[in-house]
DNA sequence: TTCTGTTTTCCGGCATGCGGAAAGTGGCGT
DNA sequence: ACGCCACTTTCCGCATGCCGGAAAACAGAA
C-alpha cells in the first residue's frame, strides 16, 4: 500500500529519533506507532523506545486513539527560527501593505536545499485560488518566488535542480532546463521574476527578492494576480519596493548560512 | 555570569538531544557551541557531537560567525503541530473578524503544563499595547485567556500551579490562591473570565474557552481592550461568540490530550 | 607576541541503545 | 461468542556506538 520506503536502518544517532519527526507531512499529521515505524523504515520496538522519549519531552503528542501528532512544545521552538517566524515577523507589516493595496495574494518564501517553503502567505479578498500553505513546500522552478530564490542560488544548486527532470504543473510550465535556464538570467538582469500561467492557468505571479545585510539573498516576495489583468511590468515596481522595504527591516545579523541538502 | 543550570548530567538518550534545542529562547535565538554546553549542563565534546546530527537535519543552523540557530526545518516539522498552526488556521477568519470589527487586540492561547502558550495575536489597528509574542509563555494566573485554561484545567494542575507563588504584574493582580480560586469559580459560573488591569494597568482582557468535539476546553480567546472605556460584560457576548464558532470549527478528531510536565 | 576562551579531533572503556520475540490488547468480521 | 489479525507494550542479552577527558588547532584581544 503505502511505500515502506527504501531504508538504510543504519542507524548514527540522534538521527533515527529526527527520522521520527520527519514522517508528519502536511496530510499525514496524525499516525500510529506502527505507521510511523514502517514510514520510517525502523523496527516497532525501536520506534516504541524512541517515541516515549520524544513524548516526554513534547516534541510529540498522543492523543485519546493512541495517535501520535506532533506536539506544541515542537512548534514552540520552531517559531524561534531566524528564517521562519523572525522572518515572517520582520516581513509581515510590508507584506500587509502590499496585500490591502492590490487585494491580491501575498508570498513569503525561502529556499530550503532544491526547494522552497513559504513563511508566509496572506489570502487577498479578491484572489485567486493559490495551492500553497504556510510551511509547505514547492519545486523552485514553476512559481516566482522560486525562480527568484534559484536565480541567486548557489551555482551548485542551480545544476542539481536542472539536472533533475521538471515538475509541471499547466502545459505552459517550463519543463527544459534551457527554458528554465533563460527565465533565471531574465530574472538576474531584470532583478525580478515572472510566472505566467506555469502553476496554475489562471494566475501570474510577479517576484523579487529579499537581501540580508551581507547582501545576500536569504528570501523572495510575491504577488500573485489573476492572469490577463494587468501586465507584469506594471506590478514590478510595487514588489521590488516592498522586497527593498523588507530587506532594509531585516536585523543586522545575517539570518544564517543554512548547510542544505 | 549565566546561571550554570543545576544539571542532572545523567543521559537517558535523545533527552540530551532535545536538551539542546530548549536552552534557545525568544531572547536567546543564537548561541555559540560553548553556550549551548553552559546551558545545558553537558560536556562541551558532547555537545559538539550531537549539535553535528541536528545540523545535518536541518533542526539547527549555523550561521557566518559559527553561532547556532534554530533551523528552519525544525518550524516546517513545528508547524505541523495540531495545537500550533493547526488550532491557528482554524481559528484566524473569526479571530480576524473580531478584530477588525473591535480594532482591538485578539488571542488565541492554549494550556501547556501549568503555563499558556500564544498561539496568535492579532494587534488592533488602535489597540493597548501588550507584552505577548505568538509562541511565547505565560502564567495562567493572570490573563483572561490563562484564567479559562485553568479553569477548566484538571484538578491536579490547578493545584499545583495554586501551590506555588503566584507571579505579580501590577499592583491589582491577585496574589493568593484565595482570590484565584474565586476568580476561577467565577469564571465557570459565567462561562468567560475577566481580567482587569491584572497584567498592566490600562488594559482589561475578556475570555472565552474553545471545545473540542468532546467538549473538553483546548484553547481560549480573548480580546484585550483599555481599561474603562466598554465594561466587560458588554464585551463579554462577542467573545463568547466567537469562541462558539471557532469551536464549531474545529477537526472532529480531538486536537490531542498532551501528557504534560 | 602571549594569553584566554573558544572549537575541533581523537580514542579506549563501558554504559546504553538495539531489536527479535513473546505477551498483552482491541477491533472486526463471521 | 469466538477467534483472527494487527496493533501496542514489555523483556532481556549482546555488542554497538556513544561518552567525555584531554590535548591539539584556532581566534581574538591586550
């Protein structure tokens, strides 16, 4: 039924307990011991050990069906991410901004490896139905914001993503990396990006990124409008003033070098 | 210099682990190698060992300087938590509606232990300032919201945080288990509490507790508005409103029963 | 330069995690 | 009612892999 997933149960450390937190997934936010055990390629008895201690502690929570969720003591500390809620706290007033203006959607996101996951995402009154959530993840080649976060990423990271096969999403997604390569210098030279109709075909969404002090480029904002209303050039500005506003409100301290992969 | 921590250096497993993700703070966000092991109580080797398994998942980061955060993927996994962002999206278009129609400040806090935890804060454009942060603690004796959980927290939890002293903010806030109690005894007559100027001295806080679908109070709102101008029992019917249909909003399956301490 | 407070590496001993197996639990279909 | 099956929990002996002192490599500050 559901993969059992290819598993080296060798097992370093501490690395078989986060092995543990990594089988919650947006739609699997609730498990059992022994799903979490076959999700995690790990024997019951190990998993039964282990989860007693993340129990404990309250990075897990079982409830009255003997499932386990992940526990608020969890999400506690994750809202002390630089790059998560600091980000989003720094960002959020802009992004309000930008939102009660247009009543379009708004779109915070950073890139996390060979993809992004979005800080923040504020629902415009009027706008189009977007399929992104708050925490979620997304390829880096359809949406604006990825094409954003890709075009100053590590060159390393750039090749990785083209050498793998492309997501599609419409029939207008890019799916050679020649494509994909071109939309990334476009986005260098111009200094934002545009997704026209490549996740979903009624929406174009406008872009641009987010720097650190060092002059990094540490997150992206976006604008996503209905297709056809008004052009791109026209929104730009708007969304490179406010990635401009954002970044002059982040701290001093850079928001930290993640090590991927 | 930094209180050294009385240290059990005694290592059931993970627990050791886990220690080194609690010593981050919100006033503590970044922490070299040598301060997480001062924190913690454990070996600084020990330490080092293990912050490289949390690195490599992704739970801390490292910035520039070589100082530790909170990684980014400890909040995705966070924000999975049903109690955490789960609770919050439920609960945001009613919280929002509260919020504009009051221009007041709104809170959404569930019960951790014998503390609260703020799970959103929606700021009133013209709203009493208040010393809150979402995802930060609090005691459950002074608040509106902390009075409901406590309220409607089992025995042996009242009890216990009756027991101890009792934090003062203001020279209103109740300090004896005596007056708690009463207050606590109000607050189940009249379904919502009150809090009036206990936390500073211009605000007073009226609220409300959310149900599960098995009736058991998982949360509380609460709305924030200054002392003197609207007596809170004119305040009180929008709350308790509020709080209804938030409850009605929620999953049927119940949010968890943490096993706390 | 020297000195103090870091971060990193190394390694031998033994505590501790490991996971198969068996006992305990519960829900469901017949 | 019964027995079936899939789940959870407990137990225990083996050896794995963690543990942390000590020393080396490093980075600033005086």
């Amino acid at each position: 039924m559901t993969p059992p997933r290819a598993l080296e149960r060798t097992g370093p450390v501490v690395a078989r307990a986060l092995r543990l937190l990594e089988v919650f997934t947006p739609d699997r936010r609730s498990l059992t011991l022994s799903e979490m055990a076959r999700h995690a390629g790990l024997p019951v008895s190990t998993v039964h050990r282990l989860t007693a201690d993340l129990v404990a502690w309250g990075a897990l929570e079982r409830d009255a069906h003997g499932a386990y969720h992940i526990g608020l003591r969890l999400w506690e500390i994750g809202s002390l991410a630089p790059r998560g809620l600091g980000l989003r706290e720094c960002a959020l007033p802009f992004l309000e901004d930008l939102s009660q203006v247009t009543r379009e959607n708004v779109q915070l996101a950073v890139r996390e490896g060979t993809e992004l996951v979005f800080v923040e995402r504020i629902a415009g009154t009027s706008a189009v139905p977007v399929l992104t959530r708050v925490g979620g993840r997304f390829a880096l080649t359809a949406t604006g914001v990825g094409l954003v976060l890709l075009a100053y990423a590590p060159p390393e990271v750039q090749e990785e993503v083209l050498a793998r096969p492309i997501k599609r999403y419409t029939d207008r997604t890019m799916i050679t990396s020649r494509e994909v390569r071109a939309a990334l210098a476009d986005t260098r030279t111009r200094g934002y990006a545009v997704s026209d109709r490549q996740v979903t075909m009624d929406a174009l969404s406008v872009a641009a990124p987010v720097h650190d002090a060092a002059g990094e480029v540490v997150a992206a904002v976006s604008l996503v409008v209905h297709h056809g209303v008004t052009p791109a050039h026209a929104i730009a500005p708007l969304v490179l003033t406010s990635a401009r506003a954002i970044s002059r409100a982040l701290p001093p301290t850079p928001p930290s070098v993640a090590p991927p992969e």
